[in-house]
C-alpha cells in the first residue's frame, strides 16, 4: 500500500478530480499555496495498492500539464520600495509534484 501526495495547480484540479474518479481511485483534495509564487494549488492525498501506482501516476500525468504564464515578482520586503520596478517574468507553471510513500497500514471505516 502507498500514499501519493500529488500537488497540483489549481487549473488542473478539477480535471484530474473528475479523472480519479473515473479510474476508481478515492482522493481527499486539501487547498495548498505554493511557496514560490505564492499562487493557489491543490494538493491530493490517495492511497493506493502498490501495483496501481503506475496507473494512478498515467492518470496524474495526463490530466496536469506545464504551461508557460507572465507572474509579476512580488516587492521585496524590508527594501526601498520606491526603486523597485515589478517587470513581469515568464515563468513555467502547472504540472504535477508527486510523492509516493510507503503505509504500514490502512483503514478505511
């Protein structure tokens, strides 16, 4: 038995809610803010047999995708704001980050 841990952007949530669903897999969604820009993600927790996980990451990959977006940097803090100029930077977004641990047990009541 495993857990997976699959943070995704907040765009491909619901895609890949609905496709977990469909390939009978049972997920718990918890609303997660990403570190780096600071943007909504969701991040799923789903256990699995272990001789599913490769399926389950097919469905992880096919319904969370990388994409390019324009972010504005965030002001620096403690600074002379007064100076700072925020240019917006192409940055890559989306995709899936995904941990696959091992459980002890499970139960399900």
């Amino acid at each position: 038995m495993k857990l997976v841990i699959a943070v995704v952007q907040d765009q491909d949530s619901n895609n890949l809610s609905d496709a977990l669903t469909k390939a009978d897999f049972r997920a718990t969604k918890l609303a997660s803010t990403g570190g780096f820009l600071r943007s909504g993600n969701t991040t799923f927790l789903i256990g699995a047999d272990s001789a599913k996980i490769p399926q389950l990451l097919d469905v992880i990959r096919e319904n969370c995708r990388a994409r390019d977006q324009l972010v504005s940097p965030i002001s620096p803090l403690g600074g002379n704001a007064d100076a700072y100029v925020p240019y917006p930077v192409e940055v890559e977004v989306g995709g899936a980050t995904v941990f696959v641990l091992p459980i002890e047990q499970f139960h399900h009541f």
